[in-house]
DNA sequence: GATACCAATTTGGGATACCAAGATGGCGCC
DNA sequence: GGCGCCATCTTGGTATCCCAAATTGGTATC
C-alpha cells in the first residue's frame, strides 16, 4: 500500500487548512495512527514537510511551525524578486496567449464561490504566472513561497474589499503582461506584492490575539 | 550514534566532489554498507539530497542526478534574480561593512592556494554576500542554486583565466557595494552571472565527451 | 540464432522491535 | 507546604525483518 504520498498529502492537507494549529507539537505516533499508515511513511512526508517549512524540529519534536511574522515580510521581499523576475520573463516572449488561460481562472470566481476556491485562485493567479515564465527555479520558488504563506493568506479571504483589490491587480497585470509591457507589468506586480504583504501583515498583528485565543501560535517580526 | 548527518553530510560531500559520478545508479543498500548505517538514516539523507537536486528517482531507484546544460542556464536566470535582489538590499544598508569580511576571503586565495579551495570561496563569495542581505529566503535561494552549480563548476577552476577575471568581477561588485551603489553593483553582478554561465556551459559543452568518457552523464541544452 | 517466457535475485517501500535520552509526575525530605 | 529527586513513561532514532514489484539471467522453443 503505496501510503507515504497520502499521509503526506493528507498531512499538508490538515496543516495548510489549519486543522492542526500553527505551534501545535506533533508526534510520529500520532500521525502513525491517525492515518493508519506505519512510521516509516509518517517520516519521509516530515522530512518533506521540513523542507517545505511546514513543520520544524522543536529540540527532539516534531512542531507545526507557527505563523511568523518576519517570514512573511521576508517571503514578500523574495517573492518580488522571483516573480518579478519569472514575469518579465514572460512579457518577453513571442506568445504570451497563455495569459489567457490565468485570466479564466480569475473569472471561474464569483459572489457565491466559496472561499477556499477564492484563496486556492489566489495563489495559483502568482503560481501560474510564475510557470509561464517557463523557468522550472522560479516557478518552484513561487511555488513554495505561495505554500508558506497559504496559511496566513486564509486572512485575506475574510476580507472582500481586500479580495476585490487583489483581483483588480491581478488582472491589471495580466494586461500589461499581454501587451509586453514588462516594465509597467513588473510595477504593478511590485506593488502588488508589498501592498498584498502590508494588509497581510497588519490584520495579522491586529487578529494576532484572536489567532492565539485559537491556539495558534503567531511570532512576532 | 548520530549517523544520520554523518551520511547526508559524506554523500553530499562524495555527490559534490564526483567520487560518485553525475548519473551513477544509488542503491539504498551500497550506501548503507558504504558509510555503515542503517537503511533509515540513508532514507533521510536521500530525501533530503533529493529537495536539494543531487539525487533524483530513477523510476524505483536513486541516481545521481545528471549534469543538465538546460537546467544550468536556468539556475542562472534564477540566481540572477535572487542575488540581485539580495545585493540591493545589501547596498541599502547603513552598515555595509561587512562586504570587508568577503573582500578577506577573496584575499586568501593565493598562486599556491589548491583548487578546491578557489571552488569553495568562488561559491562562497556569493553565497556569503547574498547572506549579508539578511533575508533568509534570498540567502537560502543563493546557497542552493550554488550547490546544484557546484558540480558544473569544478570545470572552471581548471582554467586560470576565467578564475582570474572572475575574482576581478568578484572585487568590483564588492567595490561597488561598498559604496552603495546599488545600480552598479547589480549591472556588475548581472554581467558577471551571465558571463560565468556562458564560459560555464560553453566549456561544458566542449568537454562533455571527456565528461561521458569519465562515466559522467551529461543531458545536453 | 533470436525471442519469448519463467525463475530467482535484487531493490525500494513498509512494518516492527529495540534503545537512549528527555519529559513527567509522584513521593519524600526539608 | 514547597522543593528536589528518582521511577516511569513517552519520544524520536536506529536496526532489522518482510513484502511486492521489477529487473535479470537462463532456458527452451520456434
């Protein structure tokens, strides 16, 4: 029974949909059995999960890592770089129809589309994007530093005039990235990026005591 | 006994040094009895080569992942972004005295310094400017695309005149970085990746039927 | 001589038994 | 009643065993 990729699936699941809490320690006796799998799997999907920054060694434990503050403002710095760099990548290429296929996605989401959709269209609007690129290092590199801030964007979700703004840029940068405009498509997602960070980071700090009245551990920047 | 570094740390070091040659089959159990540990620690240490890029799945098995020219221009693209970002925020700094501490390692290297140690510090010079910046992403991001580079990378150490301009570009960025300069040093620090890149795959290119005569497989652009 | 098929060995994935170190809690002493 | 120490239990790390699948080598047949 082919278990590892599912307990580590089934194991992101529950950490990237905050089942399990930020902060919360965890045991490989407890994964062992709460997905009936034996300890050999319940390793190699922590080990990945590590790599990921998911989860972290707390001394001897294993510890879901908590919401850090300072990361995000240090994933948000990265991120402009990475996709900063993969769009203008795109822009200069000869066929940029793809965009197109981004811009649906944005679409595929209205008023009564339920808010997992919303924040799972979010973060693949930049991954995507990123892939287009067709630089494989970039789009990974998106790619993780989308999955690192999934937990702390389920924040934004809540937020509908935040959410109406962020699909506006979005869309404003895939026009500027259909035109080629490189330079005005690479502001846009700039601003993008920072603005997106500051709201992040802001409602966090000011939810900060709620989060933690659920158990979730945040750390300060 | 701690084993489980032990043996990520040996293998990474035999990877990196080819003693184990790009694209040489791995079996968990010659690298069990190579290093005398169990098939659990080899497990991790697998894995964890494996999010590093070293060594890859072979359908059921482990190899030694190949020397890819495609993935190298790639990784330079990548690196481009990554250590550009991270040299402006360096050049932002009030302090930026640290980039001395670089300059001094660049210093160490002399007429009778070996080999290996032209290819740590000429790795090393990036890795440990991009840390200066100290955003843990970017810093990581420049680590790890120096680790998949270091393989490719034994080739230049073998020619004295690319070594020679690549220490001059090394100093002008850092000169340039002292000053704060941050156009400057990003303009020299672009050049200088794209042009290591090319002398990187142009010689790769020539040398790779002495590489696949040495057993080294080499995937081509 | 080539090919198809079968057996045996090898290999990675999973499970389990064991160990040493660290956390925990209860008991006794001050 | 509070503080400290020791027994115990828990936990991750290690080693070993088992299994299913796949590769390999040989043989028999065409």
């Amino acid at each position: 029974m082919s278990q590892m990729q599912s307990v580590e699936k089934q194991l992101r699941q529950m950490i990237l949909g905050l089942e399990i809490g930020p902060g919360e320690k965890l045991t490989e006796r407890w994964i062992e059995s709460r997905f009936g799998a034996s300890r050999t799997p319940v390793r190699a999907a922590l080990l990945r999960l590590e790599t990921e920054g998911l989860v972290g060694r707390d001394g001897r434990g294993w510890t879901v890592s908590p919401i850090n503050l300072a990361e995000l403002e240090q994933i948000a710095v990265y991120r402009e770089a990475v996709e900063v760099a993969a769009l203008r990548l795109t822009c200069a290429l000869a066929d940029r129809s793809a965009v197109d296929v981004i811009e649906a996605m944005l679409e595929s989401c209205d008023n009564d589309t339920p808010r997992e959709e919303w924040h799972r269209v979010g973060m693949d609007f930049h991954i995507e994007l990123a892939r287009l690129s067709g630089n494989e290092f970039l789009f990974r590199a998106v790619r993780d530093a989308m999955t690192r801030l999934s937990r702390a964007r389920w924040l934004e979700v809540r937020d509908e005039a935040a959410l109406a703004r962020a699909w506006a840029e979005h869309r404003a940068i895939l026009a500027a990235a259909r035109l080629g405009d490189a330079d005005e498509a690479a502001r846009l997602l700039s601003v993008h990026i920072v603005g997106s960070r500051d709201r992040l980071v802001t409602s966090l700090a000011n939810d900060r005591r709620g989060l933690r009245a659920r158990g979730f551990a945040v750390v300060a920047a």
